[in-house]
C-alpha cells in the first residue's frame, strides 16, 4: 500500500511525477523548461514579484533570476 501524497517526501513526489513523464514520452528538454517555469513563477506569486527576495530565496543571482524570465517569456503579473 502506498503512502498518502502529503506523507511523502518530495523526493518520492518527483518520482512519480517523472515515472508518468516517461511513460507519456514527454521529452527532457520539455519537461526541465516546463519545471523551471512553474517553479519561478510560483515563487512570483510567494514575493508578489520581488526579484531581489525570489532570488537570494532560489538561491541565484537576481540577474540571472531576470534572465530566466526572460528566456521562459514569463510575464510580470501586474
């Protein structure tokens, strides 16, 4: 028997999120782009867009985290 989904340990979590990924054939390069922009993106929604506190919390450089931006056509919700 398997364990509830909020007992498990992200480690765990990722794993079966990868499993179904590689099941449906999704390719690496997708899947890494799709990650990185939730993840960015919800960590906008945590600082309500303040790059200097998403940075030093993501542990970047705030020119990089601009960069990432950028690069992923994330928008900056307004």
């Amino acid at each position: 028997m398997s364990k509830k989904f909020e007992e498990m340990s992200i480690h765990q979590k990722l794993e079966n999120l990868i499993h179904d990924m590689v099941e449906k054939e999704i390719h690496l390069k997708e899947a890494l782009f799709e990650f990185e922009k939730i993840y960015i993106e919800t960590a906008s929604a945590k600082y309500r867009g303040n790059k200097t506190k998403m940075a030093e919390a993501l542990g970047i450089h705030r020119n990089t985290l601009h960069n990432r931006f950028r690069a992923l056509k994330i928008k900056k919700k307004r």
